[in-house]
C-alpha cells in the first residue's frame, strides 16, 4: 500500500459530519445547504434521464454544456472561451484538480499554495511528485503580498494553486492580487490552476475577477469551475476546466483517464442551469448573504466576535477576541458537546496553523441557524471561564 494516502488522517470534514451524525448535534461544519437549489435544474436533469442517451457522452462534455460554461462566463465575467478548443467537463472539481495537478506537475517542480488551503490540495500535488511552497495568510483579512511572494516563489516554481474566493477564510483575492500574482508566474514561467468554485457567491456587492480575466494569466491558466456550489447541488459532482488550447489538449489527456466522462442527464441540467438569466444569480446570493448576516447578527448579539464573510457559504468566530483561550481544535470539541458541530480552521493548515479560528456554515434554513445560535449563546460563558488546555 502507498504510504502516502494510508498514513493520511479521515477529512476533517467527514469526522465532524460522522461525530453530528453520532451526537444529534447540528452540522454547521461540512458545507452543505439544506435549500436554494433550483428545481427546474433538477426536472431537466431527470427528464433527461428518461427520454435522452444514458451511454457515454463525448470525453471532454457534451457539447451543449460546454457552449453553456463558454456563454456563461461571456456574459457574467467578459471572457472569451471557444468551448470547443478551451472547456473539459470533468467529474467535480476535485476531479478537475486532480487532473490539472498530475498534467501540469512534473515530479520535482515546486507548487505554490497559499494557507489555509482546501484538504484535497496537499495530497494531490505529493501524488504527483510536486513539492509544496506554503504562503501562509492571516485573519482577518487573509491576503499575501509582495514580500509573500517573493519568499515563495524560486527557480523550480512550476505551478501555483489558488482558491479564489478562498475556503476556509471566506475572503476574497481582487484583480490587484491576481496582477501581482502574475508578475510572478510570468517571471517564473509558472501555470496558475485557480480553483474558483464559489465565484458566484459572492456577497456585499463584490464582482469575481477569474485570473482568465487577467490579460498577463489568460494563457498560463486553468480555471477550475463547479455546478454544485453555483446550484447548491453538491452531490451531483459536475465541475469543468477552462484554459487555453495548448493548455487544454494536456488537461483533457489527463481527465480521461481519470473519470472519462460524467453522467449526461446531470450534463443537461446544469447547461440549463447556467443560461438561467442574471437575476436568479443574483436573488441566489442575495439567500445566502442572508443567511450569513442572520447568523453573523445573532453570534454578536450573543457576545461572539465575528470575521468578515465576502464569500462562500462560510464566516468564522475569533476566538481570541471573543474572550476564548482555548485554540479551535478543543472549543470545536466542547461545541459538539453542546450540540453544534464546527470546523477548526487549524485543519487547514499543513504548518505553523492559525488556531484561534473556528468556521461555521450558514447555508442552512433560518430555523436551524436560530437553533444552532441559542446552543453557541448557552456555551460561551462556559467556553470563556475555563482554563485553556
């Protein structure tokens, strides 16, 4: 057996979910919603299922959803892609970032990523032999800068792996970031995967800026995309890759023999989703910005200091300013005790973790955040008084 996955500790987010699922406690840890997705997404997917082909779609995606994802980001982020020469449905974007990451990386090349990063990231780019170069980020704002970079980046940068906007922190990079980002990548030859799988929810009046977007990264990019956070369909795993042709040619090579295709009725109904006209994108952030600020609102009332959420479905409580010594790893215990479950923000880290953060999620029905609001009240005086471990 491979050392390298056998030694690997369970998703963080699969043992807070088991732990909810074992105590009762409400699951505000794994990102998940309990409503908003569309249902005439759902009813073209199923009578798709019925009355079109159940046999393998084309490798790269049916062609129809492909002209959906190029028109798509046409029309909301002014990009030009030639859905047949730029576009690769794959199966997730876990999918797509895995076969981004073993086409791009070649055993040796060093791979920069920014900290707290996604759990998938670290163990796919070992997998295919790179090297990670850590840039760790900060609450409350958590951006890199100049310096950031420079320490970074080296001659054996090939790749850089950015989450934009970025889960866990629930912030955002803009267009100045990604500038700066490029003078790197263009100075090192690097190829910028940008995974930007919550680029339409967005909050506060915030407009996404794809690094495709950025004239110095359109060729030396990959855009990673998915249809469960735009739908709030995580479960149905459909997400897609977007670069330049000579990038594409390897991503597709790389894509087919990982999952070779995904399921075309679950195709059809997110190519109907994404020609949905510009309001229901609108009215889908404007749900989930409420969310955020139902809870946000409540946590302060109830004496808890808040980070700020620009995005994803995401906020999270410092802990430090809220008068809790404890660091996240034993306040996320002793919440599950109290009946809610939480993600500590050190599990995000694969070095020096900022451990006075503890995220939350709020895509959830206003009852269940009013509920899980009254159990964090009730634990904070406690969280407060005890001694830290």
């Amino acid at each position: 057996m491979n050392p390298l996955y056998t030694t690997l500790p369970t998703t963080i987010f699969e043992t807070m979910s088991a732990r909810a699922r074992a105590t009762g406690a409400i699951n505000l840890g794994q990102g998940f919603p309990d409503s908003g997705w569309p249902q005439d997404v759902l009813e073209t997917a199923a009578t798709a299922l019925l009355t079109a082909s159940n046999q393998y779609p084309p490798m790269p995606g049916t062609p129809e959803l492909r002209r959906a994802i190029a028109d798509h980001y046409r029309a909301h982020q002014n990009i030009d892609l030639d859905w047949q020469t730029e576009v690769t449905v794959t199966s997730g974007a876990t999918e797509a970032l895995a076969a981004a990451l073993l086409a791009l990386i070649t055993p040796g090349d060093e791979v920069v990523l920014f900290q707290p990063l996604y759990d998938a990231y670290l163990p796919l780019v070992r997998r295919a032999g790179g090297i990670p170069r850590l840039v760790p980020l900060a609450p409350p704002h958590w951006q890199f800068d100049d310096a950031m970079l420079a320490a970074a980046f080296t001659p054996k940068t090939r790749v850089v792996l950015i989450n934009n906007p970025l889960n866990p922190s629930a912030s955002i990079f803009d267009r100045a970031s990604l500038e700066l980002l490029a003078t790197y990548a263009n100075r090192h030859d690097a190829i910028v995967i940008s995974d930007e799988v919550w680029e339409h929810v967005i909050f506060d009046g915030a407009q996404h800026t794809s690094v495709l977007a950025i004239p110095a990264l359109r060729n030396r990019s990959v855009k990673i995309g998915s249809a469960g956070k735009i739908f709030a369909l995580t479960g149905w795993k459909v997400g897609w890759m977007c670069a330049a042709p000579e990038l594409t040619a390897a991503l597709a090579r790389s894509h087919q023999f990982l999952t070779f295709t995904t399921p075309p009725n679950l195709q059809a109904g997110v190519a109907h989703g994404l020609a949905k006209p510009a309001a229901w994108f609108t009215d889908m952030r404007a749900g989930f910005q409420n969310s955020r600020d139902n809870l946000v609102t409540g946590l302060t009332a109830a004496g808890y200091k808040m980070l700020p959420s620009a995005g994803t479905w995401f906020v999270s409580i410092d802990l430090a300013a809220s008068g809790i010594r404890h660091t996240d790893t034993v306040v996320a215990d002793r919440l599950l005790d109290a009946g809610v479950a939480t993600i500590p923000v050190s599990a995000f880290y694969a070095e020096a973790p900022v451990t006075t953060t503890l995220r939350l999620c709020f895509a959830k029905h206003d009852e269940t955040l009013d509920a899980a609001i009254t159990r964090l009240a009730e634990a904070l005086p406690a969280l407060k008084s005890q001694h830290p471990l």
